[in-house]
C-alpha cells in the first residue's frame, strides 16, 4: 500500500497498555496510507520484548528501531530521517488518536505546510489542563494555548528542513521556526486526544518542581 504519512512515536518504558492502545488508535485510522515508526529510546528489556511481540502482528504497517536513552526530540529525528511519507506526524506513547484524526489533518495541508491543534485533554481535575509556561517555568499557562509535539502535522520538507531541539518545549520552538520559512496554522480539530492525567509526565513533574516552589 502506498504510504502517504508517516506517523513517529518515541517511546521510553511507558506503560505497555497504554503504547497499546496509542498503537491500536493509528492502526485504527479511517485513513490507511500511512506508516508507523516506533523509535525505542533505549527502554528497559522488559517493556522492549512486549513492545517487540505486538509490533510483529503488525510488520506490514509498523517500522521498530532502537537506540540508547536520547530523548524525545533526537529520537523524533531519526525517525524523520528512515520516513517515507509525504507528509509527517508523531504520537505521543501514552495518548491516542480519534478514528478521523490522519483524514482531517490531511484536509488541511491544501492551504497550510504544517499545522498543530488543540486536543481533547483528559484530566483528573482542573488544574491538569495548566503546564509550566515556556518562558517562564514558574508560571502556568492553558495546554489550549500551547503547541504540542504530537498535534504537529505537515509536509516533509518542513520536518526535513528544521531539526527538534533537546529542550523544554522543543515543539513551540519547532512551530516558531517553521513559521518564518512556511504556512503554518493552529487549528481547532480537537481529533487528537491528549491524556494530561499523568503524574510521571514531563510538564507533570516540571510543574510540581518548578511552580509549586515558587509559590
């Protein structure tokens, strides 16, 4: 089948259950001219083996790699390098895509070389939707305003032209640059669904280190 997008997620030791379902949601995808590129950034041996025994019933879609503990944006990087699609996007482990998530982000592209979106954020309470403000780690900012790495949707050349750098919110930093050569948009789709109720993620552990001592 002809690919036409290439779907990236970095993953590290995350829960096996919810790289499942992050998994089952692109493969789900109304849309099926796509394939997805699982870079492993050097997870423990345990989490490799059932990362390893599910992508094998899925060879035909699914391209694993592996390398050792780099980060996010460096292992988005080399998967940028090994994709074939047309156009670019990624998923984080632990959220999950709507059915319609590829189809609608493509209709967008007649008129834009990359766009980002809000989401459909899943959280325990209110204040799981605030996350450190880039700018200034001690103040919070609505996650509806910020542009996050795994809404990012676009033609290669952009990918290809602007490398993820290894910081906090290296995916603003990607969409500021990207708007100085390109057409880029932030769009209310809302076909993504972004879970914000983990107390192990990055902006998670950030806040609490960074806010609530300061306050």
């Amino acid at each position: 089948m002809e690919v036409n997008v290439s779907v990236l997620m970095a993953v590290f030791n995350t829960e096996f259950s919810l790289v499942k379902r992050a998994i089952d949601s692109v493969l789900s995808q109304g849309y099926q001219h796509f394939e997805l590129i699982i870079i492993d950034d050097g997870s423990t041996d345990d989490f490799q083996k059932n990362l390893l025994s599910y992508v094998s019933q899925n060879e035909g879609k699914i391209t694993y790699i592996r390398h050792k503990n780099r980060g996010q944006s460096e292992s988005i990087n080399r998967g940028i390098l090994i994709s074939s699609g047309d156009y670019i996007t990624i998923i984080d482990a632990d959220d999950e895509y709507k059915p319609n998530h590829l189809e609608t982000c493509l209709q967008e592209m007649s008129h834009n070389d990359l766009i980002a979106s809000v989401t459909e954020t899943i959280v325990n309470h209110d204040g799981d939707f605030y996350v450190p403000d880039r700018f200034n780690q001690s103040k919070l900012i609505h996650v509806d305003k910020c542009i996050l790495f795994a809404t990012l949707f676009g033609k290669k050349e952009v990918f290809t032209s602007i490398s993820f750098e290894q910081q906090y919110a290296a995916d603003a930093h990607f969409y500021e640059m990207a708007s100085l050569k390109y057409r880029v948009n932030k769009v209310n789709s809302k076909t993504y669904i972004y879970y914000r109720n983990s107390p192990d993620s990055i902006c998670s552990k950030l806040k609490k280190r960074n806010y609530f001592n300061a306050n």
